[in-house]
C-alpha cells in the first residue's frame, strides 16, 4: 500500500509525495500518542492557563485572585490567593484554613502584584513557623503554621 503513495508516475510525482509524506507524518503522531499518552495528555494546555498549584508542604490548593475573580466571587478583597481546596491533616488544615479563605500575606509579603505564592512557599525550608494573613468573612485573621517536609 505505501508503494501506491511512492510510485514514480512522470505525470503526478509531486502530488503522490505530499500525499505521502502526509500519510507518513500522520502515522508518526499517531504512533506517538500510542507510546506517549502519559506525556501528551499532561501538556493540557487548560491546566498551563489556569494558574493553580497544589502545595504539599502546607497542604492547599488555589487560584490566584484578580479583580475578575474577585467580583465573580464577591471576596470583598482584589489581592491574594484564594484557597480552593484544604487537604485532610496537612499544616493548613490543622491551623484552620478553610476553602474560602483569600491568603493575603506570606511571612509578612504581600501577596499582589507579581508576588507568587508557589515561589515564597518553595523558598522557605520545611520545618520553618510561617506566619500568613488571611481574609475570611469580612474579617483579617493571622495565622501561624510549620511547613511539612518537602
């Protein structure tokens, strides 16, 4: 069958070798996706748009706030992270984070701007007291709480 894309016609050579270039190409990424699933599927560029991040060393996932975000959800606050879901027994959850909660400073930092959470959260050694500023209910709490191993 590939002969017939191949085949040397005076008259139409040009045509029957994009065709068959095309078919080649198509056979490759298909091939592609049989061997690499995994890898492929995790380049979802959903995921790459939405900026959110899970955080093993405190235990939290989350989005970052935008004056978008925040009137969609009516936060009352244009600034932070808000929290969008808590693990069960991590540091966050035993210090009384909730889903809800807008983390508004990280040890002091204030969380708008360029300010990301993700790169603070890394910098800072496991074991360490972190000291965050959270906006829940109309109401500024301050919360203190220990990374968990990384």
């Amino acid at each position: 069958m590939v002969s017939f894309f191949f085949r040397r016609n005076s008259t139409n050579r040009r045509g029957i070798t994009i065709i068959g270039v095309a078919v080649i190409t198509l056979l490759l990424l298909g091939l592609g996706f049989f061997f690499f699933p995994r890898q492929i599927a995790d380049q979802s560029p959903v995921e790459s748009a939405l900026e959110t991040a899970t955080i093993a060393d405190l235990g939290i996932s989350y989005l970052q706030v935008t004056p978008g975000l925040s009137d969609y959800y009516g936060l009352g606050v244009s600034s932070g992270v808000l929290v969008t879901e808590v693990v069960s027994g991590s540091p966050a959850d035993r210090t009384g984070v909730q889903v809800g909660d807008v983390i508004l400073s990280y040890n002091g930092v204030k969380l708008e701007g360029e300010a990301r959470l993700l790169g603070m959260m890394m910098a800072c050694p496991a074991g360490n007291e972190v000291t965050l500023e959270v906006w829940r209910e109309k109401d500024i709490r301050t919360m203190e709480l220990f990374h968990a191993d990384k």
